[in-house]
C-alpha cells in the first residue's frame, strides 16, 4: 500500500531531533536518496518505509502519512 507522506513535517521531526538527513537514514534503515525523496515530497511512499521512518522517530507514521485512496482504474 501507498502513502501520501508529509515530508516536511518529516524532515522538522527529523531536525527537532537533532539528526543529519545521513544519521537519520540509517537509523530508520532506508537510504539517503529515499529520505530525500520522501522530505521533498516527490510521490507516495511504501507503508513499509513510513513504518522505518515512524521507527526512528518513536511516533506513529499517521502523525505524517495518510493511505491513498483507490480509485478504479
């Protein structure tokens, strides 16, 4: 499943927290490319990796990701 993920509430949690996009990225075990993909906001996101990224930052990945609907094709 996809999620739309505000990035941006992403990357101030991130920096609230004193970490480097770097740091950041393998604490939550993605990559830096995906970290930034994800704080730019450039597409939806694997739930999965809302889940690494919730991880790191001890709260739930709602607080800045909703599901996209499915709309039929």
């Amino acid at each position: 499943m996809l999620l739309e993920v505000d990035g941006h509430q992403v990357r101030r949690m991130r920096g609230c927290r004193g970490f480097s996009g770097a740091q950041f990225a393998r604490m939550a075990r993605i990559s830096p490319k995906t970290l930034r993909r994800v704080e730019l906001n450039r597409g939806p996101v694997l739930r999965k990796t809302a889940r690494k990224i919730g991880a790191a930052l001890e709260v739930d990945p709602r607080t800045f990701a909703r599901a996209i609907s499915r709309r039929p094709a």
